[in-house]
C-alpha cells in the first residue's frame, strides 16, 4: 500500500527513508469493501481521502434520487466540504469499488507540514492541479451537451466507463440510465456508419 503512495509522490518530490517512517508511521491506510459509505449526509468528519486504488463518488439524495457530482480514482484526493467548513457534510461519499485509502485529518497534516516541510509545498501543488481540473470539468460541464460530456469521459477517462455502474454514470453526466443507453447507441451507430 505505501509503496503505490511512495511511488506518487515520488513524482513530486523525493522522500527519505525518515519521511516514508514517518508517513507509515501516522496509520492512515485503509482498506473498504465496494458500497462502504465513507460520509453521510449531514454527518461532521475531519477527514480527507487519497485513493491509492479503487473508486469512490460523491453524491447528494435529492428528492430521494442519487445524483452522482464526482468519481475519485487512483492517485485522486478529496478533502469535503464539511472538513473545511467545520459543518456537517451536504452529500455522501461511498467506495464504488474495492478500494485502499488513505484517511488523514488536517490536524495531522499540520504535524507533517512541521516535521517535514516538503509536504506542505507538495499538498499545495496537487490542490493546484485538482482545483484548475475541477474548473475544466465544471465549465465543460456547463458548456456541453450530455453526448459531449459523455465523448469527453470517453476520451478523459475511459476507465470510469467500465468501472461504473450505468445507473451512476448517467447521473454524473446529468441524465436518465435509459437515457445513457440511447445516446452509448447512438454514437455507436455513428462509429461503424
């Protein structure tokens, strides 16, 4: 488990042997089977998920219908709303997969950011790439229209294609499962026409 977060942030800056202790050391990998619901709506949590492997989603119950605003993948990280807030959580966040995490709280972070100063200039340059990614996915979302938004997962991120049930992956590109089943055969038929 540690050596895949070694090997990210290996990417990023060089660890000594004392930092990689010290990581393992804070007790932050977890395993959670598929359909593990990691934060409830309206709950109050102080942690913050990076996904080694596996898939988890963020998603709100509106009117008793999921509707599915993200899926974090491998070297993916999310910290909710409700930790920088201090409020309680507005959505869910649930393992779609088998996955392994890692789960640290900020005040654990500050710890780190002391002993180890390299890691406070890493976490701002991963929330630097994850916010202007964020601002790419919201505008395009905005911009386009169901069938460009699934031909832009299709290029971006195929995986989720499969890895996905239907059912959540058609709310995520803010449309109905039978939907999602037109337009996959639409653009099918278009590819071999």
């Amino acid at each position: 488990m540690q050596d895949l977060l070694f090997g990210f942030i290996s990417k990023y800056v060089t660890l000594t042997e004392d930092e990689k202790n010290a990581i393992v050391s804070l007790n932050i990998f977890r395993s959670a089977k598929k359909g593990t619901t990691l934060l409830k709506e309206g709950q109050k949590s102080n942690d913050g998920y990076f996904v080694l492997k596996g898939c988890i989603r963020t998603y709100y119950v509106i009117d008793g219908e999921e509707k599915t605003t993200a899926f974090y993948t491998e070297m993916e990280g999310l910290t909710p709303h409700c930790v920088i807030n201090k409020t309680p959580s507005e959505y869910f966040i649930s393992c779609v997969e088998d996955s392994i995490l890692t789960i640290a709280d900020p005040e654990m972070e500050v710890d780190i950011f002391k002993k180890f100063p390299k890691f406070e200039t890493l976490c701002r340059v991963l929330s630097e790439e994850l916010l202007a990614k964020q601002q790419i996915n919201f505008d395009e979302y905005k911009t386009s229209s169901p069938e460009q938004r699934y031909l832009n997962l299709l290029q971006k991120r195929p995986d989720l294609i499969q890895r996905v049930p239907q059912h959540q992956l058609a709310s995520y590109l803010g449309i109905k499962p039978q939907s999602l089943s037109r337009l996959r055969a639409r653009i099918l038929k278009k590819n071999k026409g």
